[in-house]
C-alpha cells in the first residue's frame, strides 16, 4: 500500500490539514490519503531518511520544522530558498524537494480581505511563518516593517537575512513600549508567532492591545481557535481581521498542485474553505 501525504510538526494534534487536502483529493477524483504526524524536533532527521526509503510522495510542514528540515533536503526551490523556509516537501524518484507556499498563501489571504498595499507592517514573530510573511508584504508593495519576537537575537537575524529587501525598510524593536509606538501607527499588524495557538487560547502576542488603530488590519496567522484572542481584541477596537484559515487553505491548495504537477481550478478554494470551516467548528 502506498504511503499517503503528510503533514509533520510539533505540536500537531491541532491540525485541520488532513480533512483539507482529503477534501481537495476527492473533489478532484484522485485516490489518495492525507495524515498528520507528531514530529519532534531530534526525529526529523529519522522521519525524513524513513519517509525517502519509503517512497511518501510528499508532505507539508510546520512548527517547529520549516527552517531546520532545510539541510535535508536534495534541493530548494529558489524561493524557499531566498526566505529561508520550507513548507511543502515533493519526494520526486527518491529526490527530496522543498518548496514553500506560505508566501502565496499569505498574499492570498490579504488580497482576498481587500488589504490596501501601503502604511507599516508590524509582524509579531520570527520563524519559518515570519519569513514568508515578510516576503508576502514586500511583494505586495509594502516598504516598512517592524519586528518584535520574545528573543530579539531571532528577530534581528531574521532582519539580516532579509538585508536584500532594499525596497523594504525592516526594523527590529525588543521592548513592549516601543512597540506599543509602532502598532499606534500600523495598517497592517501580522501575527507570525504561535501565540494563542490551541490549547494556550488565552495568550496574545500583542501587549498593549489597546493602542490598534481602528483603520488596522489584523491578520493572525494562528487558526485553532477559529477566533483567537488577538482576533477578538482587534474587532473590538474596529479594525478589519483576517483569518489564518484563508491562508491554511490557499498554501494547501498550492502545494497540491506541487504534489500532483498540475494547476488547480480557483473554484476549488470555496468548497474546500466550507471544508476547513467545519473541521474548526468540530475538532
């Protein structure tokens, strides 16, 4: 029997990916079986050796894998390379792939909120969903960024990493009064941290919530819970949310297209988002 997709991470009791790609395999007609695996960080490279002899055609991947499954790949796609993350794993006659799909799945999301492409970001994390993040932005226009992570070194590694962006200017600040400053004057507040993330539903990245400016947009890239605090703070002051569900869901249906090597109808996004919806509702 052949291996079924996957996706792998650490905590990952929480995911919803498995009903969505299982979703898209049968809306498209294609036997195929989607699970999740708890991956923890010293199993990776046992995972990946086991998943390669096996011939598993492909996985996705999250917390806390998307920067460190890098060296044990054969080959990057160069735009997971330039971020420096990987989300999407093809296995392709023994050779492992990664690619990344968060950025378009960001820029999904966004674009489908009507988000005008202009003002300050502030992005609130410093990891593999950061990255694509920060990416995303720059592609859609925008030319500031704030960074604020609870280790500052990892923020202003991220910072450096990005120093090619020169039409972006990225900031680093590691105090919460300073970055009270920075949300005041934001149009876009991006929560790329697992900060509220199932079961710590009551945590928030954001330490002042009371300085987001109405004209706001708020995405949070967490999706379980469905609304997170983050997200119910923002709606109170007036700003525009956005959920990470979007997003979950259009990466998903980009790296089925990677998994299967043909494009995808845009009609599957809606049907498969009903899908998504549901298994939030009904863990």
């Amino acid at each position: 029997m052949a291996e079924p997709y996957c996706v792998i991470g650490d905590p990952i009791a929480h995911s919803i990916s498995p009903p969505i790609h299982q979703a898209v395999f049968r809306l498209l007609g294609i036997d195929a079986d989607y699970e999740a695996m708890r991956v923890r960080p010293g199993e990776l490279e046992d995972f990946m050796v086991r998943a390669r002899r096996s011939g598993r055609p492909g996985w996705n991947v999250t917390i806390p894998h998307k920067e460190t499954i890098i060296p044990f790949l054969d080959e990057i796609d160069p735009s997971a390379r330039n971020i420096g993350a990987v989300n999407t794993v093809k296995n392709r006659n023994g050779g492992l792939i990664g690619y990344n799909t968060d950025v378009s799945g960001c820029m999904a999301a966004l674009t489908r909120a009507g988000f005008q492409s202009k003002g300050k970001a502030v992005i609130f994390g410093a990891g593999g969903a950061a990255r694509a993040g920060i990416e995303a932005i720059a592609r859609l226009g925008l030319t500031e960024c704030i960074l604020f992570d609870v280790v500052p070194e990892k923020a202003e590694n991220l910072r450096n990493h990005f120093f090619h962006l020169q039409r972006m200017d990225i900031r680093v600040v590691s105090r919460a009064p300073e970055i009270a400053g920075e949300i005041e004057s934001a149009s876009l507040i991006l929560n790329a941290s697992p900060a509220g993330m199932h079961p710590d539903i009551e945590v928030t990245p954001l330490p002042c919530p009371e300085r987001i400016p109405g004209g706001a947009t708020v995405f949070d890239m967490v999706y379980a819970p469905l609304e997170t605090r983050l997200i119910r703070e923002a709606t109170a002051r007036g700003a525009q949310t956005v959920s990470g569900l979007v997003m979950l869901v259009a990466q998903a249906l980009e790296a089925d297209a990677i998994f299967l090597d043909r494009d995808l109808p845009e009609t599957l996004f809606e049907p498969v988002f009903r899908v998504a919806l549901d298994a939030t509702s009904h863990p």
